[in-house]
C-alpha cells in the first residue's frame, strides 16, 4: 500500500519503504555520493517495524552493492545534547577546549563499506537533543565532528498522536528529512515472516485472524498488546523455550495481553488434527483436514517445514502434489508462502515439474503473484 494521507506525507508498509529506499541508497552509493538522498524519518505507532525496516535495507544493502553494512543505533531519549558532541577538555597546552569524538561517530569510513547511522526514538527526545540532530540530519557534522562520505542517516520515532512518549518535531528540524509513515500490512508481514522463520503457529494464527498483527490503541491505557514486534518476540519464545503454546501461555499474555494470547491458545487446539509432515513430505498423502482453522494450520505448518527442508527438492515436489488437493484458494496461499521462503526461490520451484503443473492447473488463484 502507497498513499497519501491527511499529515502529508506517504503512508507505505516496511516491505514498499525497504524497497523503494534500498533502490535509491544503491543508486546514490554507485554515484559515491549518498548524500544525494535526505536523511530519512520513519514514523509509525510502537511496534510496527521502524527498526526492523532499517535493518532490511542494511541486508538489502549488502546483497546489491556487495559492501559490508555496519548499523550504528543511537537511541536518542537515552541522549544529553552534550553526549552528541563528545566530552570536553583541554587541549595540549591547556589553552582551549577540544572535544573527544564519541564512540558512535567513530566509523569505518573504507571504500568496502557503507555506514547506516539510525536515530531511534527522535521524536521521544527532549527538543534540545532534536536541535541537536539539526547539523546531523542536514550537515552531517556535530560541532567539530564530521560523518565520513559513506555515512547514510535514518531517524526513526512515534507520531505524537500515538500518545507515547514523543515531542513535536520543530520545523527546521522536520524540513531537513525525508518524511515516510510506516503501516502495518499482514501480506507483507507474512512474507518477511516467512523468510526470517517466525514461528508457525503465530503465523498461522495471524493467517486465520488478521486484525491481531496489530493491536494498539493510542487512547488504551493496555500495557500488553499486539503489534509485529511483541509478535517476534511470541515466536521467538516459541522457537527457543517452548512450542508448547499451553506451557508458554503467561509469557505470551504477557506480550499481546490476556484476550489475544487465549485465542491464540484455543485455536493451537486445531494442531493436534493436522497430519504428519512428514508423511506430507514423503509423499505418503494422508487426508485433507476439513475444517477452515485447521487448514490455515496446515498451510503454515506445511511453509516451516518446506522452509527448514528447502534444498529437498523432492520432498518439496510430493508437498505440491498434496496441495493439489486442498481447496483453491487454500493451495494458491501455499505456493505464495513456498516463494517467500527465501529470495529467489520462486525460481528454485518453476524447475519442479510437480510446480509447473500446479500453475498450469491452478495458477489463475495466485492473482498476478507468478
């Protein structure tokens, strides 16, 4: 999504921002001269993927200048004006003040590399650190100290109408940047999802309930709450302690609240019918699950495994073979989610002739997608 709303500015999620930024980095680091584009200011609610969208375009970076990419993230609430510009004290003959670089300025200025230095939180500092960013943003200097030419500068924070901790921005400051809102978009989440390996029963349950991916309310006092943030953090809890959803239950009420967190309990009941992948992968084709829930299960479940078993070709060709006999729409999601499993392997799957058939066939579903 891509429009512009009533705070002037365009509205897209992290997956249009990613893009549409890592193509104009690229093109201005081929011109050695990354200044070519403004330093850029994400804004969005808590949680939505601010961060994360700097980190994509910092792989995104790496894979198409083929240059090391070192982020330096400054969380701006935690600053002094005076941190910014490093600690005075006397120069050699103790006749003037000098002032020592801080650590965060200090970057590997090579012509290997490309520096991405992140202002979080911006628009929660106190206006005296925002001044502060003033000749950051525009100069790329602060008083004696300067950014090497392959410094590129992305600030990041949330709107004041989000009722969190935010300051408004003054106007000097706010002209300097290059204004872009962030949003939530499930489809995009999905395929970040995928690719990273969240886990599948947080996307399977966001699958079957959309609406949850993002939950927060700025005029709720909730504490606990939704967003793609608290949902990594779920998967992660996931991943790395338990996947019993049953035994992980406090922690995750404690990511996205009590209300969520027992739906998403309940509706993990549904894995208990969901056949073996194994037997999916084998080629042994055991039955179709019936209900809507349980497919929505399956689907996600049958996308972690393809992903954690995506050189096995073979076994991938007997899960399309299977998918041909879930409902339409439910097999074209499927497909969708194996091409997001990582970048190129949409490619990987139009040499299995087992895919090729099932474009033939049923590709009509995929709207567009092949």
């Amino acid at each position: 999504m891509n429009e512009i709303k009533n705070n002037n500015m365009p509205v897209m999620d992290v997956e249009k921002a990613v893009g549409l930024l890592t193509r104009a980095y690229a093109a201005a680091i081929n011109d050695n001269d990354v200044k070519i584009v403004p330093s850029v200011m994400l804004w969005g609610p808590p949680g939505v993927g601010k961060s994360q969208a700097v980190r994509q375009i910092a792989s995104e970076l790496e894979a198409a200048c083929n240059k090391r990419v070192n982020v330096t993230d400054v969380r701006l609430l935690l600053f002094n004006p005076i941190d910014l510009r490093g600690i005075p004290t006397a120069n050699a003959d103790k006749t003037l003040a000098v002032w020592l670089k801080p650590q965060i300025f200090q970057m590997d200025d090579s012509d290997e590399v490309i520096n991405i230095l992140f202002l979080d939180e911006i628009s929660a500092a106190p206006q005296s650190v925002q001044a502060a960013a003033y000749q950051i943003t525009l100069d790329r200097v602060v008083g004696e100290h300067k950014l090497p030419d392959n410094c590129i500068v992305i600030a990041a924070g949330n709107r004041v109408t989000d009722k969190s901790v935010a300051f408004k921005m003054p106007k000097a400051l706010a002209n300097r940047l290059l204004h872009i809102e962030i949003e939530g978009d499930f489809e995009a989440w999905k395929r970040w999802a995928i690719g990273k390996g969240i886990n599948e029963k947080v996307t399977g349950f966001l699958s079957f309930r959309r609406d949850y991916l993002m939950q927060f309310n700025a005029s709720g006092d909730t504490l606990a709450f939704a967003t793609p943030r608290s949902w990594e953090m779920v998967s992660n809890i996931l991943n790395c302690v338990s996947s019993n959803v049953d035994e992980m239950f406090p922690l995750i009420s404690g990511l996205v609240g009590t209300g969520v967190a027992i739906e998403m309990r309940t509706w993990c009941s549904i894995y208990k019918e969901l056949p073996k992948m194994e037997d999916i992968f084998d080629g042994l084709m055991p039955p179709i699950p019936q209900k809507t829930d349980a497919m929505y299960a399956l689907v996600s479940s049958m996308t972690a495994y393809a992903r954690a078993h995506k050189n096995e070709m073979s076994r991938i060709a007997n899960s399309i073979s299977y998918a041909t006999r879930l409902p339409a729409d439910f097999s074209a999601v499927l497909m969708r989610d194996y091409m997001a499993i990582e970048k190129g392997y949409k490619e990987k799957l139009m040499r299995v002739p087992e895919f090729s058939r099932w474009v033939s066939t049923k590709g009509r579903y995929m709207n567009g997608a092949i």
